[in-house]
C-alpha cells in the first residue's frame, strides 16, 4: 500500500503540459488573428485612398469653381499653420504631399 502511494506520488500529472500547450496556441492564435486584421485594415486604408484620390480627380475636372476655392481655402489654412514666413513652394509641396499620399 505505501509503495503505491509512493508511486502515485512520483508519477508526473500530464494535465498541466497539456493545458499550457494550450494556452501557447492560445496566444499564437490570437497574435495571429491580430496580424491578419491589421494587414486587412491596412490593405483597406491604401483601397480608400485610390478612391479617394479618383473622387477628387473626377470633381476637379467637372467642378473648376469649387476647385479653385478649395485650393486657395487650403493654401490660407496651411499658411496659417506655418507662418507668414513659409515660401509658396513650400506651401505647394505640402499640399501636393497632402494630396498624392
């Protein structure tokens, strides 16, 4: 009776090893699923901006008014940030920057 006690006592417990397998492919699922979503979200982010840099060319060439008076809005805004110090290139570049990324 005490040898089988003994015995018992010795033998590992195999449900530990098993849950913390477990809990390993836990997390490499969930770092998995985070990985995918945040290709997903980046790969929607670039298919946005393709639209919305098509939308933008298709109401400048029809709107001349309403482009005219967007660029001069963004041109006074963007000086406002920068200072009356910043050269028009420079203001030109940033909203080129603005609109091509």
């Amino acid at each position: 009776m005490f040898a089988l006690a003994r015995t018992a006592a010795r033998v590992p417990k195999s449900f530990s090893a098993v849950s913390m397998r477990s809990f390993a492919t836990d997390k490499f699922a969930e770092k998995e699923k985070a990985e995918e979503a945040r290709y997903f979200n980046k790969e929607d982010e670039k298919a946005l901006r393709k639209l919305l840099s098509k939308l933008k060319e298709q109401t400048d060439a029809h709107d001349h008014e309403g482009k005219k008076s967007q660029d001069s809005v963004e041109k006074q805004q963007l000086t406002k940030i920068l200072g009356a110090g910043a050269s028009a290139s420079t203001v030109e570049a940033l909203l080129k920057w603005k609109h091509q990324h």
